[in-house]
C-alpha cells in the first residue's frame, strides 16, 4: 500500500510540473532604457499588482515587412573614412552584422544632397541628352566602398533604393541646384539617368531595389538641393516617362511616389492611384516623419493603405533634425530637450505639432505607430555623423545613431542606435505584422511573426513608472516587468502549428 501511495504521489507531482511547465511561454526579453541597459538580456521577473494583459493573435495577420534601416550618405562615408580601420569596421559590423542591428532596407542618394561634402551630379555635361558622359565616378572614392563594405558585413544581404535631390540644374527651369521644376523636354532625360544609375551601380556588384522618384517634391524651403513637383506631375512622369523607361531597359526595380511628409499623403495617392493606368508603375509610396514631433498621421496612413492595399508604404527618411548632437551623454536623448525646425520655423497653426521632445520616444513611438498602421518599411537618415552633426555643405546639421570624432577616433552609440536595434535585429524582411490585445493602453505595443515562425513583440513604456504585463499566446503566457522610460523587445522563439 505504501509504494502504491509513494508512486500515486510522485506521478501527480510530475503531472503537476509537466502541466505547470507547459503552460509557461518560454521568451527571451531584451531591453534598452533610460536607467542604463542597451539591447540588455533580461531573465529575472517579480510578481507586482496591476499586472495588464498582452495578448498575441499570430493568426491574424497585417502587412508584410520590407525592412527597416539608414541611410548611406556621402557624409556618413567620409567620416568612415577618415576612421582607424578598427573604428570603420566596428561601425559597419554595428549596423550590418547579424550579431548588430542587422539593417536589411537602405537608401542612398542620386546626385549630391545636404548631406554631401559638395553639389555634384552625374550628368555634367549641360544638354547631354543622350547622357553619354553619365558618370558615378564622385561615389568611388567614398560612398560605394561604404555599401560594399555594408555588402560583406552582412549575412541576409539588404534592399537599397535611391533617391535624387535634384537633377543637374541645366534640366531645370531656373538652372540651380535648389529649387525650380524639371524642363518637360528633359523628361525622357531624367528617366534615361535612372535606367544608367542601375546599369552602373550593377557594374559595381551593387543591385539596386527600388526608387523614390523626388525627395522631398514639395521642396524645403529653398535651402538646399531639391527639385519641385505637383501630384499630377509626379504621376506624369512616371506613367509616361519613368516606369515605360525602366520596363524597356529590363529592370526590375520599385517605384516609390511622393517621399515627404505624411500630413499630404492624401492628395499624392489620389493622383499616384487614379486609375489603372497612373498606378501601373507605382509600387508605393514613400513618406517622411518632420510634419509633427510626436503625430504619427494614423488617417494618412490608413487612407493610402485602402487606397491601395497591395502597394508598400515606407517610411524613407527620418532624424533628430536642426539639432547638433549631445555628445557621450545617454541620458540628454531620453529627455525632453531636442527641438526640430518647426520649433523655430513652424507657422502658428501648427506649432502644436513641435513641441520639445525625447529623440529615443519620438522613435519608438513612431516605428510602432507606423507598424500599426499599414507601413511596411522604416529608414532611419544618416547611418554617421560627427560631432557637429554634420559635415553638410548647407550646415543644415542633425543627430545620426552613431556619432564620430574623427581626430579622437572615438565612435559614440548613442540611445539611438539601440532603439533602431531592437526593431531591425528582430524584425526581419517577409515578417506579417500580428494582431494583439493590450489592456495597458499606456503601453505602446506591436508585433510581428517573422519567416521563420518566431515572433517578436515591442513595448515601448514612455511613461515614468515601472510596468508589469503578462504576455499571452494561446493556453500559455509569462510575466514580464519593463522598467520606466524603457523599450523591450521580446522573443517568442520558433512556433510550431
């Protein structure tokens, strides 16, 4: 009787721990904050009162994601430059590797832009219509050793697309660099520069993705390179110019209409999306963050998204902008203290949307706004600055992820470049974004199934105090804190149907 009883009690305390252990969700939880951790490995979590919900629905499936990442700008690269060897390696192994942030969509100008050492374009000869003396050779020295080098960092390889400022002012009609439309009669001349910009980057080992057909075509104030469109001729040069040009030539590459901020979005896929015939060769839109410091534009999104359900929707350029950089000082980006352009320059009816702001909040705010409305790619600005936030010939300065000192040879990761992280590293291309329900509506949350069957959940505590939430998939769910002014990422390894 006793061995019966002794051999009854045993196979109950193991069904008790198999039970116990099945009803676990077995997570890795990693957390950047303002208290000090970066991308920091959590594992140890204690039971506290108000404990909210997260429930994850993986069935229930959104957009598929292109990528996230930076850009290469000619600025970044000569900074790289002008780095020890050991020093431009451990940047680009930071962004590319698969044990760094693993960036997998970027962007990189055509022509020379603000954040160039100097105005260049590569059509020179003024009335080359043919541009028989299309040259890329202003890239080699700088700009495409950074790309390869990013090329051979990287296990998954990365999308890149390009963007020009502006063509070569001889297109123009007020012959300069700022400012001024593309002259009609060089339409086909503008789409010719396109083709030649993929047959010459190919020629380098570099395939390029995607394009944006204008940064920034509703201008920006004058100041430096741009180039001025309206919706309609934007769409009128890639219906009958752009996208026929590119088909003929065998190229395969997307096009991004509009690429600038999201407050307009509306007008641009109303034009982009009027009919068969304007959206044959549009693949999406391309959309900018600088209309407000904290205002995601969840209608502009929305509306582009219904307009055109199967086109992407990218963010494409995004910064801490008019703001020199905090140098080697973690706490200043948690803080309310960057102002933007329109905290100078804004009129009065939108000086609301400028208010001060914590550069690591408006991020995570905006990435996970943006992942929960519709948008499938979101690239970060310059990849490397300096200390003055430059170089950039307008002195139009701003703060990059990664900040050098090139006459130190010191490379500074700011809070910045963890918060990028913790959405490329754990977000991969061809990810569905997943529905969930969140009953702690001061936590900010979004979530993704990747490829490979695991899911990546992202909370973002902008708020003071700690949190508890209990992460919920299916029968199973675990307890996790997040402390104060803090953005997690937490992994659900591989799930198995």
């Amino acid at each position: 009787m006793k061995a019966n009883y002794f051999f009854s009690l045993l196979l109950l305390l193991l069904m008790m721990s198999c039970n116990s252990k099945d009803n676990t969700l077995v997570v890795s939880v990693y957390e950047t904050s303002e208290a000090g951790n970066k991308l920091t490995k959590l594992t140890d979590f204690v039971e506290v009162k108000n404990t909210s919900i997260i429930k994850i629905n993986p069935d229930s499936t959104f957009q598929t994601i292109t990528g996230f990442g930076g850009a290469f700008t000619e600025s970044s690269a000569y900074l790289l430059n002008k780095l020890s060897k050991e020093k431009r390696d451990t940047v680009i192994q930071a962004y590319f590797s698969s044990e760094g942030a693993n960036y997998s969509l970027t962007r990189s100008h055509m022509n020379s832009c603000d954040f160039s050492i100097s105005q260049y374009s590569y059509s020179p000869v003024e009335n080359d219509i043919e541009l028989k003396h299309f040259t890329i050779e202003d890239d080699k020295d700088d700009l495409i050793p950074f790309i390869k080098d990013a090329m051979k960092a990287s296990t998954d390889g990365f999308k890149i697309f390009g963007s020009p400022w502006t063509a070569a002012p001889w297109m123009k009609d007020n012959n300069k660099w700022v400012g001024g439309k593309l002259l009609p009669k060089y339409y086909d001349t503008w789409a010719l520069f396109f083709s030649k910009y993929v047959d010459a980057y190919k020629k380098e080992g570099i395939d390029i993705w995607g394009f944006t057909v204008e940064n920034e075509p509703l201008g920006n104030g004058n100041n430096w390179e741009s180039m001025h469109y309206s919706p309609d001729e934007m769409t009128n040069f890639v219906q009958n110019h752009l996208g026929p040009k590119l088909e003929a030539d065998g190229h395969d590459v997307k096009i991004l209409g509009y690429d600038q901020n999201r407050e307009h979005l509306n007008e641009w896929v109303d034009s982009m999306y009027k009919d068969e015939a304007s959206s044959k060769y549009f693949d999406g839109t391309a959309i900018h963050w600088y209309a407000s410091t904290y205002e995601i534009f969840p209608d502009q999104l929305q509306y582009a998204h219904n307009k055109a359900p199967n086109k992407y929707i990218i963010q494409a350029e995004a910064c801490v902008d008019s703001q020199i950089p905090v140098w080697q000082d973690d706490a200043w980006y948690w803080k309310k203290e960057a102002t933007d352009w329109g905290w100078d320059w804004a009129p009065d009816k939108d000086k609301h949307l400028h208010p001060k702001y914590a550069p690591v909040n408006r991020y995570a705010k905006d990435i996970i706004g943006c992942l929960n409305n519709w948008v499938d790619g979101w690239v970060d600005w310059n990849m490397v600055l300096d200390k003055q936030g430059g170089p950039n010939w307008f002195e139009n300065w701003c703060i990059a992820p990664v900040i050098v000192d090139t006459e130190s040879d010191e490379v500074y990761f700011t809070p910045l470049y963890y918060t990028m992280a913790h959405f490329s590293k754990y977000i991969r291309p061809e990810a569905k974004v997943i529905d969930l329900d969140n009953s702690d509506k001061e936590l900010q949350v979004t979530a993704v199934k990747n490829p490979d069957g695991s899911i990546a959940i992202i909370v973002f505590n902008e708020g003071k105090t700690k949190k508890s939430f209990k992460l919920q998939l299916e029968s199973k769910e675990t307890l996790i804190n997040i402390d104060a002014q803090a953005l997690q990422t937490v992994v659900i390894p591989t799930v198995k149907k």
